[in-house]
C-alpha cells in the first residue's frame, strides 16, 4: 500500500500544472531513485520501520533558496496546500479509511512543519509567535 501511495502520489505531482515543474526541475532524471526514497520515507513515517535516513528539511530548504536565487516564486503555504490536496485525494483513492487518515495526518503535519521550517530559515517570524518582547541586559 506504502508503495501505490507514493506512486500514485507523485504521479499526480509530475502532471500538476503547480507542482511538477517545480518537482520536475528538482528531481530531473532521477525521479526512480526519488520514488524508491520516498517509499522508504513513507513507510517509516506510517510503519515506523526505520527505513528512511535523510533530511528532508535540509532539501526543502536548498530547494527554497535556489529557487529564491533564480528568481522563482520561493515554497509557501500555497505550495504545500497543493501538495495535501493531491496527497488527500491519492490517499482517498489508494488506501482504506483508517490508512488514508494515518497517512493524511502525517502529512498535514509534515506539510505544516516544512512551512514552519521554511519561514524560519528565511528569517520570518511565525505569525503566532508575535512581536518580541525582552528588557535590554
């Protein structure tokens, strides 16, 4: 089942109007090396089996960044939010109730954290975080 999601799921990614140029542009040729990477990912984050041991942040991250350097609408909210709605609909359709909800959650947090870890790295303050408010030492 780990397998068809993530198929099935970056399948739906290649052919978005939003998200498989972006996608596309990063994985270039090696996308049999990134679906095989991304099983691994899924299966620890659903399965807990421990087979993935990258750092996802850190490539979301790079990615940013270049994107920003050649001029390119940086990663955000929108983003993301494509990605759940395509990764909601693929779980829907591959998965039985209860795994398409274990899945979906994982990934809504997964999504929220990358967006998180994105501002941060940028230097933005989250909105809930409010102003800074300290005495001078």
């Amino acid at each position: 089942m780990v397998h068809r999601m993530v198929h099935g799921f970056y399948a739906r990614i290649r052919e978005d109007e939003v998200l498989g140029p972006i996608f596309n542009g990063a994985i270039e040729d090696r996308w049999d090396r990134h679906l095989a990477n991304m099983v691994d990912f899924w299966s620890s984050v659903v399965l807990m089996t421990g087979r993935y041991s990258g750092r996802p942040m850190a490539a979301h991250l790079i990615l940013d960044a270049r994107r920003g350097e050649q001029g390119m609408p940086r990663l955000d909210q929108p983003h993301f939010d494509r990605w759940l709605e395509l990764f909601r609909a693929t779980a829907a359709e591959v998965c039985p109730p209860q795994a398409a909800a274990l899945f979906v959650n994982r990934a809504e947090k997964i999504a929220q954290s990358f967006v998180h870890g994105i501002r941060f790295n940028r230097g933005e303050m989250p909105d809930w975080l409010g102003p800074v408010k300290s005495e001078p030492a």
